[in-house]
C-alpha cells in the first residue's frame, strides 16, 4: 500500500472520531496505547503529510499505522456506544435541570436554548420521555440518528454555560 493511501486510510478513520477524539483519546474504553494516540496526533498536527526525513523512513511506520487503521475501525462501534450513553445522560440531566420527574413537557417548554430545542425535535418526538421510548440503543448508531446525537452534543456542549446560567439564576444546582 503507498504512503499516501496509507496516510489518507488513517485520516479517514480518524475523522470518524474527529468531534470528540480529545475526550475518545482519555476515555478508558479507547483500546489504543499512549504511543498510538501520539502517533496520530502528530499526524493530525502535521496534516497527515510526511517531511521528507519522514518519508524516507515511512516503510519503518507503515505497518504500525496498518495496524492503528485496524484498531481505529474495530473500536469505533465502542466509541458510538460511548457517544450515545453520554447523549442519553445529557437528556436525563437537561429534564432533571428542568424539574422533570417522567420527562413528559413538551419540548417547547423546557428551560433550554432555542437552537438546542430545534435540535431535539429533529428525532420527531415532542418530549424527552419519548426519545427515550422511540428509540433502540442500535437506532442511535444508525447513521442518520447518530448525526443528530453529534449534532445535539455539540450544541449541548456549546450551550453548557448558557444552561448553568439560565439554571443557577432560578436556584438550582447545576451539573452538566
């Protein structure tokens, strides 16, 4: 296999990670070893390109970044697990800071901002009872929900302080 095709295999495995590898990287369920995720990171700091020094020796790597390319793919069903569990435990703390007991307002009505509302409609549900009640635990790694999870964390972890400060001003403890 050619350096570049090997480089560009890498990439492509590591951008299945890519919004949440720093967290995925210190994670206890991620399988690779400190030395690997050094590795990748140097390759995503140099934008998987080689020096030339680099390249005169890449033979020496190739079949280590062979075998990360296997450890990237067979571990990112782990990491859409662990996506989709800290998704879920984002909705149980978003209806516990909002005094739901059966997660059953509406949506609309939680204490939550707009752009994060819009965003857990797109399950087509109306409350957070019912995420939980339509879908599976395998739905969630379906492609086209898994997107919307992503989607939903990051406005969830951009909108983390705005939430703690719409919360704390009405006395309630705040954990995100």
């Amino acid at each position: 296999m050619s350096t570049n095709k090997t480089l560009l295999e890498l990439k492509e495995n590591v951008d299945l990670y890519k919004s949440y590898w720093h967290e995925w990287s210190y994670n206890e369920r991620c399988l690779l070893t400190n030395e690997e995720k050094e590795t990748i990171n140097d390759h995503i700091k140099n934008n998987y390109k080689l020096s030339l020094p680099d390249s005169l020796l890449f033979f020496l790597q190739s079949q280590r970044i062979k075998f990360l390319n296997y450890k990237l793919h067979y571990d990112h069903r782990t990491f859409k697990e662990w996506i989709v569990e800290t998704f879920l435990c984002h909705l149980i703390k978003l209806g516990e800071l909002n005094n739901e007991k059966n997660y059953t307002s509406l949506i609309w009505e939680l204490d939550l901002p707009q752009d994060l509302k819009e965003s857990l409609t797109k399950f087509n549900t109306f409350t957070l009872n019912e995420i939980f009640q339509k879908y599976q635990p395998e739905d969630f790694e379906t492609a086209a929900i898994f997107n919307k999870v992503l989607d939903t964390l990051k406005i969830i972890n951009y909108s983390k302080e705005s939430i703690a400060i719409s919360l704390s001003s009405k006395n309630k403890d705040v954990a995100l």
